[in-house]
C-alpha cells in the first residue's frame, strides 16, 4: 500500500515528492491482447502511469446495467487494464466523468438521457436550443443519473487505489466543466437555471438590486427569464457579469457534488483534480478563461488540484509566453498546497483531422515539457499517448456509423502511438525528454521555480467573457477592449518583452490575495472592477511599485465610470488615439527611434517617458503616489527589450539570470529546499543560439560560451550533491544522481564540455581532470561517469 497527498505545491506518494509522468492510452479503444504492448511502451518512453478516461456511454447497457470487468466485451474490462497496469509497475490515473469528451458521442453521457430526458438539455439566449451536446450539470435527474454511474464505477477504482495496494494514484472529476457553453457562447437559460439565478442574485444583492440590475421582478418568473435570455441593452453589462458569476457557483456546486458523491462511493486517500479548458488554435490567450470559471471549484479544497489542458502546437516566441503565463496564472489560482499538473498536455503530431494539413516538429513536446517542469508542474499526461479504435455501440442510434465517437473507426492519428502501434517522431522525442526529466526528477519534483521579485497580475474578472448576447453592442465592446488588452498586454508584448529580456516571474491574483509584491506588472483595458482598483491604488500609495501597461482604467464592469486608480496616481485621461488605415500613430522616448503603434492613451500628470510624435502629449508616463511608484505605459510599445528592462530597472528590478544571446532564449532556475539549484535554457528561435550566463551577477563557468542547437533545452545543473561533493556547475546534463556518483551527459561541441566540483573525484570515466583535479573534461561524446568515495563524506 502506498500514500499519495498534495502538501506544498507537492505531490508525496509515501511521504516522499514525486513527478508523474504520465500517457492517456484508452483500453476502451483497444483490444485486451494489445494492452500489454501499449503499456510496454509508456514504460519504455518514460512514464510511471497511465491515464484513462471510462466513458459511461459505453460501459452503461442497454438495460440500464453497467460493466466494468468486462463481461458483455473484453474491451469493457475497466478492472482487468487497471489490474494489468499495476502488473507492469505503472500507476493510473482515472477519469470517469460523467463528461469525459474525447471526440466522444454526446461527450460521454449515454444516448438515453438526451433522448428520455429532454428537458435536461439546456436553452440559452432567447430561449433557443443549445447547439452542443451539454447537459444542465445541477438538474436534479442529471444529477441522480450521475450519482448513480458513481455508485458503478468507483468502487472498483476504489477497491485498486494506491492505498488499498492498486494502482490509482488519483481520479479525475468530470472533464473541462463549462467548456461547451463557453466555446458556443451559450449559456444555460433554462427556466430552472433562471430560477436559481434568481435565487442567487436576491441573496447577494437582495430583492432591490437583483431587479433593477436584470431589469425585471424578482416574484415575475417569466419577466426575469425573458430578460435574462435577451438583456435589455442598458443593463447588458450587469446581466453578463451576473450571469458569468453565477455560473461560476454552479460550477462550483457541481464539482462539490461529484467530489461528495466519489467519497461516498469508496475512493478517498488520494488526490482529486479538475480538467482547466482554454487554449485554442494554438494560444492560450484564452486559457485563464477556464481557470476563472473553474478556480472557486477547486481553490481551498483539501487534496483536490486542478490540471491544465495545453494544445499550443510547436513552441515558438509567438506562444512561449502563453504557456508560461498559463501556468503561472493557474497556479496563482491554487492554494499553498495545491501544485501544478496538465492532465492534457499536447504529445502529438498534430494531424488531428487525419488531413495532413497539420505536422508539429517532434522537439516540440521537448519544449513545453522542460518549460512546465521549470515551473513546477508536477504532473504531466501525454494527451494522446496512443490511439486506437472505436468499438460500435451496443444499440445502433442511426447516427451514420453507431460508434462510441465522431472520429470514424480509428481514433488518435497524431499520438506518439498511432491506433494500430506503430511509433511516430513523437515517441522518440518523448523518450528523449523524459530521461532528461526522469534524471533530474529527485531533484525537480521538490523544487520552487525561482524569480525576480515581482508577479505578473491575474485579474479573474477580466476573463469573466465567455457569454456575450449577439444583440448587445455594449457588451461587444467591452469583451473586445478587455480581450486585446489583459493578461500578457497588448499585442501580447508585455509577457513576451519580460521573458525574453531574461526575468521569470509568478503571477498573484489581485482580486483574491492575502499580500501583494513588492513589485506587481499588470497588463490592463479601460474596464477594471472598483474594488481592485481601490486595492491597487491603495497598494502603490503604501509603498508598492506597479507597472501597468495597455490603459488606465475609466470604467467599472457594469459600464459606470471609474476612476480609481487614475485619481489615486494623480493621472487623467486626455484621449486616445487608434491607428486606422490612414494615420499611424507614433511615439517617442528619450534616446530610442520613434516607432509606430496600434494606439495612444494620451495622459495628464506625472513625468512623461513616451510622447506621442503628431501631438507631443504623453501616453507613458512615471509618476509618485504615496510612498510608492507607477510607470503607465499606454500604448502597444514594440517589444524592444532594452526598453522594458530600463522600465523594469526603474522600479528596482533586474534578473538574476542574464545573457547575451539573440532574442529566443529563455533562462530560469528552480531551486530545492537545501539549495540545490538546475539552470533552465530553452532556445525557441529557429537558429543555434551562443551565450555566456551569469546568475546574480557571478559569471556561470567563468563567463564559457554555451551553444544551444536551434529548439533546444537544457537543464545545467548548479550546485548539486553528490555525497560527500558538490557538483558546483557544468555544461552537461543529469544522466543518473547517486549518493556517490553522478552520471552527466556531455551537451557542448566534443572537447568543450566542463564539470567543475568542490572535491577530486575518487574515479572517472569518459573524461580526465585538469587544474587542481576538480575540473574534470569530457573525452569523448559518450556518458561522462564521476565517482566519490562515501568515506571523505563530511
């Protein structure tokens, strides 16, 4: 039997921190004599456990009976793949719903409840149909109906969970909760979400102001659904703010209800987790939409985590900072103990449509993974590890094919194994990443990402966009406004000109948390609610230093004037200029080219730092308030690296880690609780990338050039024990870490290698020593094997 629990950011299976390294491979979608190779090979990519999803569209009968073990079809056999799994020294992680998607038929709920249940499907905006096969998660038959697929599939999970002796390490609670209403801005409107909407909103505002926000009577039923489902346009912004709020407490209730119901039913002494939904097209511009929808549901909940869905395709310097800001801001969600995982995170070549239109390079998946365990990502799920078949359905619905999915017979073209087992590029890349983490994981899975003293601000509320009504130009504008300018800033310049000028950095959600840094960034549209711009007004007057870039906010997010911030800065807003397609709006600052931008929020107060060149009025501007400091940069500044360092050396910040290399490099350092730190470089340009490092200002390897192939990472260690020894800093990568012997693979031209220790080595092999005998090279290409003798220990 074994312990697994989540405590500080961590995740301990039998009191140690651990990594997990896991692939989704569907038993569902396999036949039985083809599990074990399928396991074999998640093994021999890396992986210690398997994900699954269990899909109750097809494990429930026609009869109303349910089959986990595989009596009505091997492939139904939930159990045995579990049982094998554990077999083969794997753990598992299970996903059982009730939605699971996975290019599923009605996303995993049986045909009968749509089809003898019609009311549970929802209505939205001016009572129409949904147009996705969602369900109104808090209806009391839906909410039975699950409850009673729980009763079936937990306990056999239950009965093979990690601390029953089995393998189930944690389950997963339903799967990327409100993602279709959001995707097809649609809104539950029925008439019983109406009614607890209205229940809600008389309860947080009482009966007054719930009337005159929606514009309707509290006691008329049909008045107040009527002007739900078509906000009247005067009161459109207070109706989808309370709408958005309110279907954030459902979500809530939900999984408060899927959480109570797995516990009932046997699975308890291991994590939970909720799927976050959000990337698109390769961005994740809008991930932090999933996490502001998803975040009340599991913030402060003992042993329940969330996880990230990550589709960014390749990793270049148009979405490494997506990926980097997703994580912080889902972690900024999180509570002290809660860390962070992707349970969905993109292996795949990408050819998802089986069209070839689509190839993602293989060092993609390189990448992303040595980026997110920089960033403490503790769990990560190769989504789709392998593919397979999709098994007809028990009674055929006349629906074109009578599978369990949308994909045809085959499923998962694009995974590292294809559905009949043959390998892709992915795998090899796969394998290759993951003996690099695996390596390195003693030392990852109990380390902090370090930073540079300030955060990134989450503002949850300007993600509150998911739902907007086709009619209402009010709230056209404001989602529009609010989507070109928060989070990573406008033109996404603000995230991308931090990391790429060398600073790492968390992010804090200023709406929720107890202490703000010393420094906080904050990328930011004309709407920010009135409560956060008194906190941050009263922050910068109490001593702390903000930048803000994109606009000074005017307005609150029911459309009234304000502001806040503005007065408390001592800053007014002029004007704004917009390029169009005959004026192109230009700015200057002192000893930098003018350029050309999107657009100029002209400002009175403080001392100017942009001007814009046809007016000469400021639109960036630095400015005291209290015993604190802003920088206002409204405009889309171009991502001039110089120029946002000196705006971040303004306010007292500088990176620790600096180099000297062409845009494209990305450096970052984690740190364990005895000091123990590893040096991240990933090279995200299409070229090689030469640089020296320095960390806090000591030249790494007395100032050595580094190469970096182009769409490469390494993780240099950088003061790690051996034993007895220290490995103070090398050029080589972590092959193997003992208590008297390191193992280092050489990553430099061959003879160009270094590993500098603080004591003579007892044996080498595959190199020589040079100096004093703590300096040891290299020879050759091969592993570079380093020995301590256990009696010099101190």
């Amino acid at each position: 039997m074994a312990t697994v629990s989540l405590d500080g950011r961590r995740i301990l299976i039998d009191g140690r921190p651990r990594l997990v390294l896991a692939g989704e491979v569907h038993y569902f979608r396999l036949a039985p004599d083809a599990w074990a190779h399928r396991l074999i090979l998640l093994r021999d990519a890396g992986c210690d456990t398997v994900a699954t999803y269990v899909p109750w569209l097809w494990h429930e009968l026609p009869d109303g009976t349910v089959d986990l073990h595989g009596r009505t079809h091997p492939q139904r056999d939930l159990a045995g793949f579990l049982d094998l799994a554990h077999a083969h020294g794997l753990r598992a992680l299970v996903r059982p719903g009730p939605f699971v998607m996975a290019e599923l038929k009605n996303e995993g709920i049986p045909h009968r409840l749509y089809r003898d249940s019609p009311h549970l499907v929802p209505v939205t905006w001016d009572g129409a149909p949904v147009p996705s096969r969602t369900l109104d998660y808090l209806a009391p038959a839906f909410l039975d109906a699950a409850e009673r697929w729980y009763a079936a599939v937990m306990p056999p999970i239950a009965a093979r969970l990690a601390t029953n002796g089995g393998p189930v390490v944690a389950v997963q609670l339903d799967n990327e909760i409100g993602m279709l209403s959001w995707i097809t801005n649609s809104p539950d409107l029925t008439d019983e979400v109406c009614g607890d909407l209205r229940r809600w909103a008389v309860a947080r505002y009482g009966p007054a102001e719930a009337a005159a926000r929606v514009g309707a009577p509290v006691d008329d039923p049909r008045a107040w659904a009527a002007a739900l489902r078509r906000p009247a346009e005067e009161r459109s912004l207070a109706v989808h703010d309370d709408i958005g709020r309110y279907m954030r407490d459902r979500y809530r209730r939900y999984v408060a209800f899927l959480h109570a119901s797995a516990r009932r039913h046997g699975v308890v002494g291991v994590p939970f987790l909720v799927n976050v939904h959000g990337t698109s097209e390769g961005r994740g511009r809008t991930f932090p939409i999933g996490i502001s929808q998803l975040f009340e549901s599991y913030r402060g909940i003992a042993q329940l985590t969330s996880g990230s869905d990550l589709y960014l395709g390749d990793l270049t310097v148009t979405n490494a900072p997506d990926l980097y800001v997703a994580n912080a801001f889902l972690a900024a969600a999180h509570d002290a103990d809660q860390p962070l995982t992707s349970l969905e995170f993109e292996a795949g070549s990408g050819d998802y449509g089986e069209d070839l239109s689509t190839l993602h390079p293989p060092e993609a998946v390189e990448l992303k993974t040595r980026l997110c365990v920089a960033q403490g990502t503790r769990l990560l799920n190769l989504y789709l590890f392998a593919g397979g078949h999709n098994p007809p359905l028990e009674t055929p619905v006349g629906d074109g094919n009578d599978r369990i999915a949308f994909t045809g017979e085959r499923h998962g073209f694009a995974a590292p194994v294809g559905p009949e087992g043959a390998l892709n590029a992915g795998y090899g890349a796969v394998r290759r990443v993951f003996a690099a983490v695996r390596a390195a994981a003693a030392i990852l899975a109990d380390s902090d990402e370090e930073n540079d003293g300030f955060a990134l601000a989450f503002v949850p509320d300007h993600y509150l966009t998911e739902y907007r009504h086709p009619a209402s130009a009010a709230r056209a504008a404001q989602v529009a406004d609010l989507e070109r300018f928060r989070g990573t800033g406008p033109r996404d310049v603000l995230a991308r000109a931090l990391l790429l000028a060398g600073f790492s950095f968390p992010a804090v959600d200023v709406q929720s948390a107890s202490e703000l840094p010393p420094v906080l960034v904050l990328a930011s549209a004309a709407t920010l609610r009135r409560n956060v711009q008194e906190r941050l007004a009263a922050y910068v007057r109490d001593g702390g230093r903000l930048l803000l870039h994109g606009l000074l906010p005017e307005r609150d997010v029911d459309g009234t004037p304000c502001t806040v911030l503005a007065d408390a800065l001592g800053l007014r807003v002029t004007g704004r200029v917009d390029a169009r397609s005959d004026y192109f709006p230009s700015v200057t600052a002192a000893g930098r080219p003018e350029v050309r931008v999107g657009h100029a929020q002209l400002l009175a107060g403080g001392t100017p730092v942009l001007r814009t060149v046809h007016t000469g009025e400021p639109c960036a501007v630095d400015v005291t308030a209290g015993v604190g400091r802003a920088m206002v940069i409204a405009a889309d500044y171009p991502c001039d690296l110089g120029f946002w360092r000196d705006a971040m050396a303004a306010l007292g910040v500088t990176p620790r880690l600096r180099h000297d290399a062409d845009p494209g490099l990305l450096v970052t350092s984690t740190v364990d609780g005895a000091g123990q730190r590893l040096l991240h470089l990933l090279n995200v340009a299409p070229s090689a990338s030469r640089c020296t490092l320095a960390y806090r200002d000591r030249p790494v390897l007395g100032g050595r050039r580094l190469h970096l192939p182009a769409r490469a990472g390494l993780m240099l260690p950088y003061g790690i024990r051996i034993g007895p020894a220290t490995l103070r800093e090398t050029t080589c990568e972590l092959l193997r870490l003992t208590d008297a012997e390191v193992v280092l693979r050489p990553t430099q031209e061959v003879g160009a290698d270094v590993a500098v220790f603080d004591t003579p080595p007892t044996r080498i092999t595959g190199g020589e020593t040079e100096g004093d005998g703590t300096t040891v090279i290299p020879t050759g290409t091969g592993p570079l094997h380093v020995t301590f003798d256990r009696a010099n220990r101190s």
